[in-house]
C-alpha cells in the first residue's frame, strides 16, 4: 500500500487529487475525492442501478481509455498521453498510476491553463496545439474533456512545447459510433475542438479584464 496522506499534492481537480508517488519521481497517483459510490452524479442518475462502476469511478475509466489507446496506437499513445502503470492500494483509496509528464529539466509541466495565465497564446502554444489535434484527427482519438486544465504543455529538449492529456480519455457516448463511423469521429473531433478554443478565450479574456483564475489546474 502507498501512503499519500502526508504528501503535499501536485493538483487538485474537479473528483480527484494528484499526488506524487512515493518511490518514483517520474509517476504520480491519481486519487478520488471521495467513494465512487457517492459521487452527486451517480447519486442523481436514474439508472445508476444499470450502469457499471467505470462509468462513474474517473481513475477505472481513464485505465480502460488508456488501455485501448494502447492496444491501437503502440508506442504513439505516449507522444501525447500519459504511460499507464495500474492501479494501486493507498491509504486513501484506491489509486491509479500514471506517468508524471515533466519538462526537460526535470521539472513538472503545468497545464494548458496555467501556461495561458503566464504567456498567454503564444507562437509556441499554438503550435503545440495545432500539432495535438492534428495526431487526434490523423489517428481518430476520441476525447471526452480537452479543456485547459485537461491538457499539459510539456517542455521539450529542442524548447517545443508539446501538449500531452491528462484527462477527459475517451467517449461520453452512451453507443460509440465514432469509433465505427470515420465521418462521425471527425464531426465529434471538430466539435471539441471548437469547445476547446471558446474556453482558451474565456481564458484569455478573463486574464484581460484582471480576474484572478479559478485553482483547478493551476500550479500548487
């Protein structure tokens, strides 16, 4: 069993708390906030009865997601997702282990948000995010949550960024057509694509006009 509990986390997000593992300082350990049990949205779904457990425990679906990048695309998944290592007993819970995305010295990448809060949209930003949804649209990844805080912006040896994802895997999809129907899986990808791009604006726009940023994402 990992202990996490005297550890300062690395983020904090909406249903889970990263922190970094223990023993490897290239891994972090993914932690609900709370039981999957008792997440509001599965107490408020009708059929929560029906549905299994990965629909509503975020670290058993993001394993699954990763998995099956895994199964498709080899050794490409890693250019722009994190590597999978398991899950994990904790003292808080149980745990799933990813790879901590680091920049090239060592230091941790922060997000997308975080980096639009410092730089703004820059040349090298938007670059690397062009080149994120160009693998997406080329490979037919599916992707649920590309949001600000959802992607990392990795500092490479030759000082690219490159944008890896940190969370949002997969399809909300109640029947998977995309992955069936390629005409589809492009439809899907503009639209988070273009979902994606307002909140770089809200982003943006808020950072403008003087407010302060909410801390999800956001450097502890």
């Amino acid at each position: 069993m990992l202990n996490l509990n005297d550890i300062a986390p690395i983020a904090v997000g909406g249903h889970r708390t990263v922190y970094p593992h223990p023993e490897r300082k290239d891994l972090c350990v993914k932690v609900l906030h709370e039981p999957w049990q008792q997440i509001n949205r599965r107490l408020n779904d009708p059929f929560r009865h029906f549905r299994g457990r990965r629909h509503f425990d975020e670290n058993r679906s993001e394993a699954h997601e990763l998995k099956r990048l895994q199964r498709r695309l080899g050794g490409l998944m890693e250019v722009h997702f994190p590597k999978l290592h398991g899950l994990v007993d904790t003292d808080l819970g149980e745990g799933l282990v990813v790879e901590r995305v680091s920049d090239q010295d060592g230091k941790t990448s922060i997000t997308l948000k975080n980096y639009l809060w410092l730089h703004g949209l820059d040349g090298a930003c938007t670059a690397a995010l062009d080149e994120f949804w160009a693998f997406l649209f080329e490979h037919r990844v599916a992707v649920r949550d590309p949001m600000p805080h959802n992607l990392v912006m990795r500092r490479l040896p030759d000082n690219r960024l490159r944008v890896v994802m940190i969370d949002g895997f997969g399809s909300s999809d109640f029947l998977p057509f995309r992955y069936w129907i390629p005409s589809l899986a492009v439809r899907k990808l503009q639209s988070r694509r273009n979902r994606t791009e307002r909140r770089i604006k809200r982003e943006l726009d808020a950072k403008q006009q003087g407010k302060t940023p909410s801390q999800e994402g956001m450097a502890q």
